[in-house]
C-alpha cells in the first residue's frame, strides 16, 4: 500500500493550535497515556530492553535510578511487547527516567536541550552498570523521536559521555524511529524518507561502530526526521505520531528478534 494512502489513515493526533512544533508535542502526550506495563523484576534477565520515550510521552512510575520500575515505554510498547513476547529468552524491560521535554521544565529548565543531555547521561550511566552487574545480560535499546536522539548520541563515537568497552559489546540491536538528527544516507537507514533530520544532523559515520545492529526508521514527511520532503494531503506531525502503529510494532520486533536469535 503506498505510504500516503496508508497515513491518510492515521487519525489525528494534534489540535491545529499554536506552532507546528506544539502541535506534535500535544499528540505525542496524548498517545503516551494509552502504553504501559509493569517489567520483570530479573534484573538480569538474557535480554534487557531499555525504551527511551519521545518528547511529550508520559513517564514511567517508580523511578529505580536511571530508569523506571514500570512504564514510560510510550509509542514504542507496540515494539517491545512484541519482543518480549516472541523469543523464549528472558526479557526485562524498562523504560529510561529522564524529562523528554520540548518545552521548560523543572526538571529541565532549558527545555529539549537540557532534557537530552540529562538522557544521555542516563543511558550512558545505566549501560555501563549493567555491563558490571548483569555481565550476561544483552541490551536492545529501543527510542522514538527525542528518544532516538538519545540513543543515537549515546552510541556515537563522539559521545563525551563514554560507554566501556563492555557496555558497547552487550549491545545487541537498536530500533529507532523518527530521529530528529538523523542524517540521510547511513547504511542504516530505512522507511521512506528521503531526507535529513530536522535538527543539525549527526555527522557522517558516528554510528558505524553499530552499523550492523541498528534500524533508524523514518517516513518520509515526518516533520522531525525528513522535514523538506512533505507528502501531500498528509501533515508533518502526524506522521511523526504514527509510529506507534502495528504495522512498526511488528516490523522493529521482527528486525530485532532477528539479531536475538541468531546463534
């Protein structure tokens, strides 16, 4: 089916109040409400899933550290739900405690900046634990939007907030979507855009180290990861807010599960 029959499809998601940007914040809020779930308490579990929720998403309960004891997954359930469900491997999965703001927050007062920074050293800080404390654990990091920020600054080469070696080595597979500082033409990248992302994209070649375990998707349109590249008739924002859909949820477990159960 083509994509812009398909998105014609979604409903919408945000009030066409204010700026677009507010627009795409409002819908994400509302989707965040309708995913969550409460995670294994194996803390070393075979598989650890670290969702990382797009700006606007709601958080989690029970913040444990870096991350919380339920919840927070946003969009991004329709992914890691289907993981858990399809390996016969333990999985424990959790959602990464950090602001996911656009906007001034108290705990980010700075707004999307601050909040990804405070993400990134969160994620940071928590795979290096787990390399330390569930040395047999393998970790799938799973990001939506600001979330995909996150994950993808984490992993870069550049990254002044460093992984350990064996931190990067439990890394299994990584799931992104709508990453708003996607760069066009990595190897990695897949779905319909065909563009760059909507904030200074990433250099070329930062995430090379993780080329071969990495799915950075993008729709073409999408106002945050293929911004100059609009599908007629289809709004910028709600495309961004369509990836919590089945049809995402089915095609990020399946490239995942893939790499998990290779021998």
């Amino acid at each position: 089916m083509r994509l812009t029959t398909r998105l014609r499809t979604i409903s919408t998601r945000a009030a066409a109040a204010g700026t677009v940007l507010a627009a795409a914040l409002a819908g994400q809020a509302v989707l965040a409400t309708s995913a969550s779930a409460t995670v294994s308490s194996a803390s070393c579990a075979n598989v650890v899933q670290i969702v990382v929720r797009g700006s606007g998403e709601g958080a989690g309960s029970s913040p444990s550290g870096n991350v919380y004891k339920s919840g927070g997954f946003g969009k991004m359930y329709v992914v890691s739900s289907r993981v858990s469900s399809g390996t016969k491997k333990s999985v424990r999965t959790v959602g990464l405690n950090y602001p996911a703001a656009i906007l001034p927050t108290t705990e980010a007062p700075l707004g999307y900046g601050q909040s990804e920074g405070i993400g990134r050293s969160r994620l940071a800080a928590e795979l290096n634990r787990l390399a330390g404390a569930c040395p047999g654990s393998r970790t799938v990091l799973i990001g939506y939007s600001q979330g995909a920020h996150v994950i993808g600054d984490v992993l870069s080469k550049d990254n002044p907030v460093k992984l350990s070696a064996a931190a990067k080595a439990k890394v299994a597979a990584v799931f992104l979507t709508g990453d708003p500082v996607r760069r066009y033409g990595e190897s990695f990248n897949r779905g319909s855009g065909v563009g760059g992302g909507k904030l200074p994209n990433r250099a070329a070649g930062q995430l090379s180290g993780v080329a071969s375990r990495l799915n950075s998707f993008c729709y073409k349109g999408d106002m945050f990861c293929d911004p100059n590249h609009p599908v007629a008739g289809t709004s910028g924002s709600d495309i961004h807010g369509s990836y919590g859909s089945t049809a995402i949820g089915k095609y990020g477990a399946a490239f995942i599960l893939n790499i998990l159960d290779r021998p």
